[in-house]
C-alpha cells in the first residue's frame, strides 16, 4: 500500500497545481505540462535508478515570492509557493548556467561520436545558445582509449554524475567517483587508471546515461570496414536478439518494432559474405545449459547454476566473488559459441581456412566488446569472435554507408546457423533465457511434451525475482536479477549458504540486453525499454517453433558435427573457463 | 598483478598490522570513520601511496575509487612522500593580489621541487593551498605550523636557508 501524503498547493506559470508533498517542482511542472529543460538530473523509476547530483543547475526556475532562482529537480514543493519557469531571470539563469559548463567543453561536435545524440548539445539548442560570453581553461586529461569496450574522455565530462550514480549505485561495481575538489575535481576511476586496470565489467550502463560524449563505446566500425575491403577474408557477421527490437529507432521507427528483414539485407548490402543469427547460438546455449543443469540436479553438483551469457555479469563474479567461480554454468555466450562454429563446423563444411574468416557480432553491449578479447575465448591462436559493433555502431555503419534503412527489403538468414525459435528471441530481455532453459529442461526432465511454454511467473521487470516452476517431481527454484547490485544480493547469499535456488538468471542491464550498453540511447524514456521487452515477447509468440531443442538446424549440427549435447567436443568448443580477478 | 603500483604486499607490514589494529578497534560502521583511518594511516606511513589506499578501500570494503576520492579531496593527504617541512604558500584572492604566485615561484626555484612534489634532498614539500584565514598578513606562507606573514619573494632565501642550516646542525 502506498501512503498518500499530504498535497500541496502552488502555481507554476501561474497554473494551478496540486501534488503530493516531497514532489520536486520539476515534477510538479510536468504534471501541468510546463517544460524544464534538465541535464544531469535523471530518473529511470522503473528500474530504481536516479541521479539527484543537483549541480548543473540547468533547471533553474524563480521563486516569486523570494525573487531567487532555485533547482527545479531538485527544489520540493511548498504550499503556496509561486513559481515561474519563463520569467526574464529564469530564462537568462539558465542560459548562464550552461554557458559555463560549456564555457571549458571542448566544442569539437562535428567530429564527435555523439554528435546529433547528445543531450549537451541538444539543449545548447534549446536554449538558444549562439555565442559563449565566458572563457574557461579547458581540461586537458589523456582520453582512456586501452580497453577494448569503452573509451574515456575526461574533457567532455560536464560532471553530472549519472555514470557515477549507475556505476556505484546500481551496478554496485564502484569503478567512477568523484576526485580532486574545485577546478581540479573530475569524475575518474580510482587513480586515474585506465578502465582495463580496474574492475569495471564494460557493461556500458555509464555510457547509456552520460549525456555527452565523455563515455562511449569504442569505434570498431573502421576494423570491420577493412575487413569487408579485404577481397582475401571472408567476413561473417550474426545479430543479437536484442539488436531487432531496438535499431529502428536510430531510423525514426517508434520503439519496439522488430526489423530483422532489414537489418539482414542491410548487412548483405555492407557486404558480409554471410549473415548468421546470435539466436541460433541461444538456443544452443539452451540445449548445453539445459544439460548441464540438470546434469548438476541429478548427481548433486553445486547449486544454484548462474546463467553466463552475459560477460558484465562473468567480469563481475570474477572480480567481486572470486570465490564462486563455479557456480556459474561453463557455457559460453551465444555469439561466442557462433563464433566457434562458423571457423570450425562452418569452415571445414565450405572448405574455408579458419584464418582468413572475420567473425563480427553486432550486440546491444559494450561488455561483449571486452569478452570476444578474453585469452579463454579462441580455439588454436584464433579468436571465436574477432570484432563486436553495438547496435549504434552498425546504424552509423549503414548511414555511412547511405544505406536507406527504411526502405530496405525483408531478407533471412544463411541456413546453416541462421534458424532460431520463439526461446531464442526472448533472450534479450530479462528472465527470458531462464524462460528458454525451462521449457528445454522441462521436457528433458519428465520426457513429456510441455504444453503451456509462457511462463508468465519469469517475466516482469522488477530488479529480483523468485518463482516456482513445477517440473514433474521437481520444484525448481528460480531467481532472476537484472541490474549488478541486485545480482550482488543473490550472490551474498549464495556465499552465506543461504540461497535457496536451484536456477538464477544474471544479466547485468536493468531490463537485459534490451537496455544493453551499445543500444540507442534511451535518454532517460523508460517506456522505451518496456516496448522492447513488449516486442520481443510477440516475436516470441509469433514464431512456429517455441522450444530450443525444436531447432531443426541445431539438430542436424549435433548429429553432423558435435554430438552429444554436453559432449566432448561440445565441451571443447561451447564451454569456458573462468579465473579470479582483483577488486579496484 | 597488472600494476605494480597497485601491489600491496609490498607494505611494511609491521606498520599494516598497526593499521589493522587500529580499524579493528573501531565501533560501530568503520566505513563511516574513513578519514580516521586515512589519518592514522598517514601518521604511520607518513603518505598515502596508492597501494595503501587500496589496502584501506578492501579493508574497509569500499570501492577504491571512494578512497581516492576522499585523499585528493583533502589537502591535509599526501598521495606522494613528503619532505620533513612542508611549505604552503597561500593562492587566496588576498595573497594572490599581493604577488603569492611571485613568492611560490621564489620557493620552487631555491627547493628545486615542483607544486605537490618533495625536494630531492628529501627537505621540503611544496603545495598552494586556498586561504587560510590570515588575509590581512597577505602574502602568506607556512612551513609546517609555523607562519610567515608579508612574504616578499626576496625573503624566501633567508628562511629556506634558516631550515637548511638547522639540518646541516643536526
Ligand atoms: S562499464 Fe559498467 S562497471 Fe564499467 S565503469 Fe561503466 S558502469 Fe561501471
Ligand atoms: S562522464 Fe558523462 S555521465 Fe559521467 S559525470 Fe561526466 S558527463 Fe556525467
Ligand atoms: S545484459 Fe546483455 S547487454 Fe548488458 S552487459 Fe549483459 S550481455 Fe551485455
Ligand atoms: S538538472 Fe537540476 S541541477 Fe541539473
Ligand atoms: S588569501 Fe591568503 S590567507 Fe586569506
């Protein structure tokens, strides 16, 4: 139950508004339709996460009544309070403020990554902004360019502190922090180190809310294109579940519409020699998580089995509980295992030599970046994936392209590692691979044909989740986390000893991958994330074949080539390792 | 171990079980006493290198990050080794008007030693600091508790000599 407080009376503009006492004016406003524009205020409700740095000072509204100007986000309502929003001191207020902050930016927009997608930018715009009356000494830091997911440039930073806020207080991994005071302070990791030295999962969460270009993903668009030039290399490329539900929107769709047609002919048209499906290698992963699950049921091995298909999540275990590297499942990720079987069971079908093939994915994740570079992922010196593209790199890819999205034709996957079911889709958003796993596991457990596949129970978007799933004699516990802090409780259990699930699913995005580090910007629209997860459920239900281990494909491949699921070879070639990391 | 920097088996470890000690001896929350314990680490290490940091954050179990954050935030925390004397020249609005910057210049050249850097007979630590409350003895400039008030640049010789004097005594 949810207690109303008590409401307050004020006039905004001079409107009158009503609203609960502890609502900021910026809130108030909204309410009434009055716009104010923000920067480093942020608030995603859905998944918890908000930014209350209160110190841009870009929201600044007059108080009448006090003639002063106050921060509208941050400012609570008071009864009878008079506010103005477009008086003659708010306006030039606000201007003032975000000339300073631009007053020491760098202003080099024409050739930055988040030109036209930045919210600095954008309300330079808004706010009419045509000349700069200040003069700041700029920053000169070194741009962190060394990891392979993210790049870091200090001198962009307006200090804002939303990836300050989703690093510590949702993911809970508390690489960025404030250092240094006054001129000086800047938002940094420990020391000034590099990412790569420091604990940071490149689960991207920093880059999805920084609102200028301070954080981005790293370019790897110039590799691929040289790739793709390269008559001697075959280059393949796959496609994450996720990647459908979102890529539109860099092309004016609305959110949640599936465009895989395109996005398949759009990948034909940049040149790939093949164009293979991440959804394959999902409902792969299925049928060896499934295996091995109930593998560690039967004959009593550690429980709970943690899903390891996302890598934030796996750099996150490995630096933060080193000492519960085996509760994860050995699986390696979707793409990962694509990526193996397209240099081997693809490579000795078609009479290629593994090394002259490219493996590009194209993910919604700045984290898979980071892993296709972990040393445990190749086979014989050649890595299983050798470049990663975000969402946005391959938009940016098609328009340099000028390739007209919009207008591109439905094409389809190559057969060999192209087909996928309705459990493969729903990867993408949380509780969906656990919802894969049980339809897969359930069949294998009781042999019977499962008739109901939604489980509804798995789904939802809050930050942990616990159900119950009746498999015949076996009451399989479940728990869902999305987001790294609620991930952190489950573990703290499991560490206590006190966990009582038999199944988690991890992924390190609040909402999954369909909120994932490399996806279009959201810009603080949660509904945006919801209509994904929305899209993604119908691509599910609309498919003919809803279970993993349906895939007639996957079927052929273990006949063919690998054998049996959980397998030698297929130990070999799908399953990893892990290692213990330091805490920084 | 990626960076050496960051390798904190290389501590004293005499004085780390006396760190220890002490952040055991805490009540209640010991990550709300961080400056404490940031201050008895630097009376035992006289500095804060990274790796000790470090040792604190895990101790203590907060992010690195969160320690760095609050050592560069303070003056009073040294992440570098200091010299016995620590010279800070004042750079308040007051001093400043009054040729601080002119006296710091004076002080860098005699000691040898940069802004934040020890001199390399190990003497003197340099550091501008924001005003410290003495504005109407602008310019001014301290040397460890001691206060030197009306500092002209030409001064600094004889007082920079006087610690160098009392060291070759000792
Ligand atoms: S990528 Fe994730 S873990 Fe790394 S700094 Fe950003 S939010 Fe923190
Ligand atoms: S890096 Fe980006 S999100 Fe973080 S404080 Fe700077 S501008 Fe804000
Ligand atoms: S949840 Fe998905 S997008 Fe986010 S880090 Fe994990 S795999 Fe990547
Ligand atoms: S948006 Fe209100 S202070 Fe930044
Ligand atoms: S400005 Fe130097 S003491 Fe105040």
């Amino acid at each position: 139950m949810k207690l109303i407080g008590k409401m307050i009376q004020l006039k905004i503009n001079d409107i009158n508004v009503t609203v609960e006492q502890g609502t900021t004016i910026l809130d108030a406003a909204k309410k009434v339709g009055v716009h104010i524009p923000t920067l480093c205020h942020l608030n995603l409700e859905d998944f918890g996460v908000v930014n209350k740095s209160a110190n841009c000072r870009v929201c600044v509204v007059e108080d009448e009544d006090t003639g002063k100007l106050v921060p509208s986000c941050a400012q609570e309502v008071k009864d009878g309070m008079r506010i103005q929003t477009d008086s003659l001191k708010a306006v030039m207020g606000r201007r003032t403020n975000l000339e300073l902050i631009l007053s020491n930016h760098p202003q080099d927009c024409l050739v930055c990554v988040k030109n036209l997608d930045c919210e600095l930018q954008d309300l330079a715009h808004e706010l009419n902004i045509k000349e700069i009356h200040y003069q700041g000494e700029k920053m000169s830091h070194p741009k962190d360019e060394t990891s392979f997911g993210i790049i870091k440039d200090t001198n962009k930073c307006i200090m804002c502190r939303r990836c300050v806020t989703m690093c510590n207080d949702i993911q809970t991994v508390g690489v960025l922090g404030p250092l240094k005071r006054g001129f000086d302070s800047v938002v940094a990791t420990a020391f000034h180190l590099d990412l790569n030295q420091t604990s940071c999962t490149f689960c991207g969460q920093c880059v999805s809310v920084c609102p200028t270009g301070a954080l981005t993903e790293t370019n790897d668009s110039p590799k691929v294109w040289r790739a793709l030039n390269d008559p001697k290399k075959h280059v393949i490329v796959q496609v994450a579940p996720a990647v459908r539900a979102a890529i539109g929107e860099e092309f004016g769709y609305e959110p949640g519409n599936i465009l895989t047609g395109k996005v398949v002919s759009g990948l034909r048209r940049l040149g790939f020699d093949q164009v293979f499906d991440t959804n394959f290698g999902a409902d792969l992963t299925i049928i060896e998580e499934a295996t091995e699950l109930v593998d560690r049921i039967t004959n009593n091995k550690t429980l709970p089995m943690l899903t390891s298909c996302c890598p934030a999540w796996v750099q996150f275990i490995e630096h933060q509980f080193p000492e519960l590297l085996d509760v994860p499942s050995s699986c390696k990720s979707p793409h990962e295992m694509v990526g193996v079987l397209v240099k081997t069971y693809y490579a000795e079908k078609n009479n290629i030599d593994p090394k002259d093939i490219v493996m590009v994915s194209i993910m919604p994740c700045t984290a898979k970046k980071a892993e296709a570079a972990r040393g445990e992922l190749n086979k014989d010196g050649l890595a299983d994936v050798d470049h990663v593209l975000t969402t946005r790199e391959l938009a940016r890819m098609f328009m340099e392209a000028s390739i007209d999205f919009r207008k591109l034709p439905d094409d389809e996957f190559d057969d060999l590692l192209g087909e996928s079911t309705g459990a493969a889709a729903i990867f993408g958003t949380t509780g969906g691979v656990i919802e894969a796993a049980t339809r897969t596991a359930y069949e294998m457990i009781t042999g019977k044909e499962l008739k109901e596949v939604n489980f509804k129970q798995l789904r939802g978007i809050e930050g942990i989740r616990e159900a119950k799933v009746q498999i015949g004699d076996l009451e399989l516990n479940i728990g869902i986390a999305h987001g790294l802090g609620n991930a952190r409780k489950l573990l703290e259990d499991i560490r206590d000893g006190k966990s009582k699930f038999h199944a988690i699913e991890i992924m390190a995005c609040p909402g999954g991958c369909i909120g994932g580090g490399g996806q279009p910007y959201h810009h603080g629209h949660t509904e945006v994330l919801l209509k994904r997860q929305i899209a993604l459920y119908n691509l599910d239900e609309s498919m003919p074949k809803r279970k993993s281990h349906e895939n007639e494909m996957l079927i052929k491949l273990y006949d063919e080539y690998l054998g049996t699921p959980g397998g030698h070879l297929s130990h070999q070639l799908l399953h990893t390792t892990y290692s213990p990391k330091e805490r920084i | 171990m990626r960076n050496k920097i960051l390798d904190t088996s290389t501590l004293d470890k005499e004085l780390l079980a006396k760190l220890d000690a002490f952040i055991d001896s805490l009540e209640g929350d010991k990550q709300e006493h961080l400056i404490h314990v940031l201050h008895k680490a630097q009376e035992l290490f006289g500095y804060l290198p990274q790796n000790l940091q470090l040792y604190i954050a895990r101790k203590l179990d907060l992010p690195g990050v969160r320690v760095n954050g609050v050592v560069s935030f303070y003056s009073f925390f040294n992440e570098k080794p200091v010299g016995k004397y620590t010279i800070s020249v004042c750079m308040g609005t007051a001093c400043f008007v009054k040729g601080a910057d002119k006296v710091l210049e004076r002080v860098i050249e005699l000691t040898g030693a940069n802004k934040n850097e020890i001199s390399k007979d190990g003497l003197f630590t340099i550091k501008d600091v924001r005003c410290i409350g003495a504005c109407g003895l602008a310019p001014v400039m301290t040397i460890n508790d001691k206060v030197y008030g009306k500092v002209k640049p030409g001064d600094v010789d004889e007082i920079i000599r006087h610690y160098r004097s009392i060291e070759n005594e000792s």
